[in-house]
C-alpha cells in the first residue's frame, strides 16, 4: 500500500509532510478555561494519527478521558514562507472538517507536546469532504460537532481570538509550510469527553458548502501501557475538570470504570498542555487578577469594608485622584441592599443577529459565567446601559445565589424582577425589563476589563454597593481607603453629636484648629 492509496490519506491524496495544531484559539472556549492567550501556540501531531471518515479510535485499556474536538482543518496550496497575513489566506488550498482527539490520562506526563496524548492513531479523523479555500470567507465558517446526535459544539471562525491568514502568517515566520500540509485551528467551547459506543459527528460549512460529517466510532481497547518500558496513564481532579469541560461536568460524570493510577503532581495543566508557569495569558485574566484579589481582600477587610458607607469610600477615592470609580445609574432592587466582593465579569455586545446565532445558544457566556461565579464574588455586567432587555431573571440569580456570590451588578436589564428580589441575592440594576437577552445583547466573553455604568471594572476590583450605588476599589488601595474611610466616619459622627446638640457649622465643619484639638482630646480619652 502507498500513501496515495492508505485510506487514512484518502481525503488529502496522500501523506501530509506535517500536521500542526493550535493550542487555543476561540473566544468560548478562552472563556471556559478562564484565561486568554495573548499569541498562538501550537504543537505537532504525526501524520500516522490520521484517520477517515467512519473509523473506529481505540480508548486503551486502563484509560478514562478520550475527549473530542471539533476543529476546522486547513490544507495548504502553495508554499508558504514569510508571508503577511493579508497575503495568508492565498495558500491556503482548501478547507475540511478535522476530530482532533486526546488522551487526559496521558497529558501531564506530556508536559505540553502532547506526543502521547493527542498522536495515537487514529485520534486525528479528517474530512469527508474539502471545500476549496477560494471559494469562502475565512472569517465565515461554520463548525458543528455532534455527539449521539445531540449537536454539543456550534461555532464559527468570527468567534476565533486568532483568524486564520493570522495562524497562517505566524506559522510561515517559523518554518516552511509546504503543499499537502494540515494546519488544525483549535476548537470552541463544548468540547468533553467521550465513551465506548460513543459516536462522533463533525461538520463545517461555509454558506451552501459542506464538507458532509466526519464520523468517528469510540471502541474499547484490550491492550494496556507497560509500566517497565513508560509512564503509565494518571489522572487526577483537574484532568477530569478540563476534559469534561468544568468542575460541575467532570462531578456529573460516570465513574470510571478502569481508573487505577494517580496523577504525578507536576503542576496543574490546561487547554495547552503546558503548566501554569508556562501558559500565556493576558494580564487581568483571573489566573492573575483574581488572585492578587483573594489576597487583598481579607476577611478583616471585607469586615471594615461592610462597615463603611459607599459614600465615605467615595470621597476617600477622590482624595487619592479617583473620581471614576462609580458604576452610574443602577440602584438595588431591594431597598437595603449591601454587598462587598470581588469582581468577576461578564460582557455582552450590541444584538446582531448573526452573531447571536452563533453565540447565543447553548452553555454561552452568560451561563458560564453564572456557573463560575465563586463565594464572595461579585457578577458585574457590561450592558452598555442598554434597559431595553432582562441580562438575567430569576434562574440565573438562583444560580449565583447557590454559587455563594455576594451580589450581581448589571447596567442592564433585570427580567423577572420581583421573583428575582426574592431570591435573597442583592442586585443592582438599571431597571426591570420583561424581555429576554436577546433582544439588545450577544453574550460574549467573560473575565475580561468591562465598562459598566461609566466605569471600567477588571476581574479581581474590590466592589462595594448599598443605598447611594456601587463603588469599585482597586485593590491595592482598599485597605488604606477602607481605614481612612473609617476615621473620616468617626469623625463626622463626632461633628454630627455637636451640631446635634446646638453649636453652628461655622468653625465647626469642616473643623478649625480648636475644635480639632477638642475632638481629639475626646477621643484620647
């Protein structure tokens, strides 16, 4: 057999000099990982691990997390080195449907090449059909994934953080892209984990071009890995957590039935492969701003914090030179309401309707972001002011409500708004509105900086909300702000028992040197 007639190359006329594939590339799945690479980066697969359309991939015996991912494959035309991305997309020759699997129970030992986990045969399905590049917007593509039948991944490229000539463009800076090369370009959110007898559906279209589904079969194996010649298969909470998708997935799932080894403690390891210290994330993305965050705010400042009036923060801040610190316009849908957190974000966009098509279905921004959403934190949305639509109701509020968040802040819309009132969660927004999300707004991406009420709010600020508003402090302020904002209280109670018991304001408030020095004799006392 030849590699023009082996069927695993049939789709593509032969064997590919190289298969590269993109670590992270969409938007929804940045945002269920919760962190979102400021560049690409890319790992090799071999050529060996392709495979066509109806084949059969083999879980191995004493393994537990095969996961698919639905991704858009490029095939290259003419070679490309050196070449800008506005000139990119002109070698690319054609467009198919790709299955890019993996192996968790094999990716710490990894260390981010994914040689183990994503090289086996088979775990690389291609096709059925290619649909010339030419003849399509690259920005426009369409990529479904169903499992069973039950369609679990539906994106398109204007969801990439990364679009295509880019990936291309990049890749031609580092080495020669040749003709018959496969480029895979990462995969959007829904990706999980699949089981024996499992069957996987994989399909891109670009307008009235399709390239059919790519179908793939999951088998159980009866061959284990040998401890005397390698690393044997390991996993642990946070393998489960990211091949299944989320904590609350991987907790749902089955017990495995074969799952006998425990994970090396190497470092915890995400989309990439790689491990924390290595993985690119922009700066204020929760790895790095909700942790600086946790640390701020103490329990003994969350205490002083919930003692302070959000005025008396107010002037503290503009003392300091901050004076657009307030999210404008949103009161407390319950009177009395008082909240102190940190922020975690949620942005939504104008309504297009394209877009919501492709972004608003499913587990999409908002939901993950009222899944994610931790004790003491607070949900802030950006609606752009926009009142003309709810941006939660009552199940989300529960949600977060059960989450143990401390509030939810929208310059939009609450839908629902008495039954949410009595969910028991302080919210404060704009005002109520009977319609749904969809009429004004796409949710599009979460833990990000958002502009919300006038103001820009990072993952990890400090907020503060009761009757006159919500403030936002940054956190290596709060502490100092907080203490200043404390003795300013006490003063100003002082000054309020003296002008209560008779004396003019005159010398008074704000107070001269005498009535300085008295105030200070009392509270020396």
């Amino acid at each position: 057999m030849t590699d023009s007639t082996d069927p695993r190359f049939a789709t593509l006329g032969g064997r590919p000099g190289k298969i590269v594939a993109v670590h992270l590339s969409y938007a929804s799945r940045a945002d269920q990982r919760g962190r979102r690479p400021v560049a690409p980066s890319y790992f090799f697969k071999p050529s060996s691990s392709l495979a066509p359309s109806g084949a059969e991939i083999v879980r191995p015996a004493g393994t537990e997390l095969l996961a698919f991912e639905g991704e858009i494959a490029l095939i290259i035309g003419e070679p490309a080195r050196w070449v800008a991305p506005d000139a990119a997309w002109s070698h690319v020759a054609s467009v198919t449907a790709a299955n890019d699997f993996g192996l968790y129970d094999l990716r710490a030992n990894d260390k981010g090449s994914n040689v183990r986990s994503k090289g086996g045969d088979g775990y690389t399905p291609l096709g059925p059909a290619l649909i010339d590049a030419r003849a399509v917007d690259p920005a426009a593509l369409r990529l479904r994934t169903w499992v069973n039948g039950d369609l679990v991944q539906d994106d398109s490229t204007a969801g990439l953080i990364f679009p295509l000539a880019q990936i291309v463009a990049d890749l031609s800076q580092h080495f020669t892209l040749e003709t018959g090369d496969v480029i895979l370009t990462g995969t959007p959110a829904g990706s999980s984990v699949v089981v024996p007898g499992d069957v996987v559906e994989v399909q891109v279209d670009a307008g009235a071009l399709s390239t059919g589904r790519l179908r793939t079969s999951v088998t159980q194996g009866t061959r284990s890995f040998d401890a005397a010649i390698g690393s044997l298969p390991a996993v642990d909470d946070t393998q489960r957590a990211e091949a299944w998708g989320s904590p609350e997935a991987a907790a749902a799932a089955p017990a495995a039935p074969s799952a006998p080894h425990a994970a090396p403690k190497t470092g915890d390891h995400t989309e990439t492969g790689r491990p924390d210290a290595e993985r690119p994330v922009l700066a204020g993305s929760p790895v790095l701003a909700t942790d600086a965050a946790d640390s701020a705010l103490t329990p003994e400042l969350r205490d002083k914090l919930s003692r302070v009036p959000v005025a008396a923060l107010s002037g503290q801040l503009r003392k300091r030179g901050l004076n657009d610190v307030t999210i404008d316009g949103v009161h407390a849908l319950t009177p009395g309401s008082r909240f102190v957190g940190t922020a975690r974000t949620l942005r939504f966009l104008p309504h297009r309707e394209d877009l919501f098509a492709a972004r608003g279905g499913g587990q999409n921004a908002q939901k993950r972001a009222f899944d994610a959403v931790e004790e003491g934190e607070v949900l802030v949305i950006e609606a752009r002011g926009e009142r003309g639509s709810g941006t939660l109701g009552d199940i989300l509020a529960i949600r977060a409500h059960a989450r143990g968040a401390a509030a939810i802040v929208t310059d939009g819309g609450v839908r629902d708004a008495e039954a949410v009132a009595a969910v028991g969660i302080p919210v404060f927004t704009a005002g109520p509105h009977p319609a749904v999300l969809g009429r004004r707004h796409v949710p599009w991406e979460t833990d990000v900086a958002v502009g919300c009420g006038g103001t820009t709010v990072e993952p990890g600020d400090i907020l503060v909300g009761d009757g006159d508003g919500v403030i936002v402090l940054p956190p290596a302020l709060a502490a100092e702000v907080a203490d200043a904002a404390l003795a300013q209280e006490e003063e100003d109670a002082w000054v309020a028992r003296q002008v209560a018991s008779g004396h003019p304001l005159v010398g008074l408030f704000p107070m001269n040197a005498a009535w300085r020095a008295r105030f200070e004799s009392e509270r020396n006392a």
